[in-house]
C-alpha cells in the first residue's frame, strides 16, 4: 500500500479557528512522536495565514507499510481529529474529513488482507489516541502555542516544546518516545 507523503492542510476560516487548527496540527505531531511511528518522519508543521489551506503537517513515509506502519499512521491522521473535539468540545467533521477518509483507506486495506474490522480496528486505535491525547495534552497545547506564535516550526522545534511538557515516564530513543503505558480500562472508558 502506497502511504501519503505528507498530510494535507486543514482550512482556516477565522482568527478562532487558527487556534483549533493549532491544536489539530500539534496533536498531529505529538503521536506522530509518542506512538510507535518508524515509518513516519514529520519535518515541519504550520498554520500560516493566507489562501484556503493555512494549516498542516508535512511528513514523509515509508513507500510500503506493513500493519503496524498502517496502524501507527491511522493514529496520527486521527490524532487531529480527537484534540479538535476534546479543545473545543465538539468535533469538527470539515476540519479532518480528509484524515477520516485517509483512515478510512488504510484500515479497509488492512481489513482485505487480514480479515479484521475496520470498525474494531478503528476503535482500538481511537481508544489509544485518546490516551495518548490525555496523558500528554499540556504537551499538545504547548506545540500548539508555538505554531500559534510562530506559524511554521521545524520538527526539531516542535520535539523541544514538546520535551518540556512530556512526564519523564516516557523514555526518548535516538529522538523518539517509548509509548507510554496503557492506562486502566475504567479510566480508558471515560467519554471525551
């Protein structure tokens, strides 16, 4: 399966909206950095002023994943997405359509060739999203005020905001984080 090269901008509308884009484009970048993804190189991210597409993350990805590259990468695409609905309380379908469907893509081929559900394979990805996106939301909103401050950043820049709010828990490897540890299922199971 061919991968996206990078992840297409998110539209800004408003002042108000760059602040939501922020946050869907940090929270990009911070599961890109926390969860698993040696597939997956981020290079930059931005939410510059001007034209239709202002915001986005540019990355590059291996040619062929295999399934934990799939996963890893639906992750990320869905990792804007939940930061949306948890910064601003309700989800932004036209802000993330185009990561849905990119999800959508990857899960459904990974479906074809080993016979799991999209829809359990969704949720199992999403419930870790999730985690992730709570553990670390300082972390999160500390990327995003960068972005908000400086409209494009390096991921070099970006992974040093992003230092200063992870938990020393997560243990960095050659730039990128051990996964953090699975949280309980009661807690897991609190609704955004």
């Amino acid at each position: 399966m061919n991968a996206v090269g990078s992840f297409p901008p998110v539209p800004v509308r408003a002042a108000d909206e760059r602040s939501r884009t922020a946050v869907h484009e940090a929270a990009h970048f911070v599961v890109a950095e926390l969860y698993p993804c040696p597939d997956l190189e981020v290079h930059a991210i931005s939410v510059l002023e001007g034209g239709p597409f202002a915001g986005g993350l540019v990355a590059s990805a291996a040619e062929e994943l295999d399934r934990a590259g799939i996963r890893s990468l639906a992750a990320v695409l869905l990792a804007g997405f939940e930061a949306e609905w948890r910064f601003a309380g309700t989800p932004s379908f036209p802000n993330a359509i185009t990561d849905l469907r990119q999800v959508y893509v990857l899960l459904a081929h990974l479906s074809r060739h080993d016979g799991t559900h999209i829809e359990d394979v969704w949720r199992d990805i999403q419930a870790r999203v999730r985690r992730i996106l709570l553990r670390h939301w300082d972390g999160v909103l500390e990327v995003s005020r960068l972005l908000l401050r400086e409209g494009l950043v390096t991921s070099g820049e970006a992974r040093r905001a992003l230092r200063h709010r992870v938990p020393g828990s997560v243990l960095y490897r050659d730039g990128l984080a051990l996964p953090p540890p699975l949280l309980p299922k009661a807690t897991a199971a609190r609704r955004w």
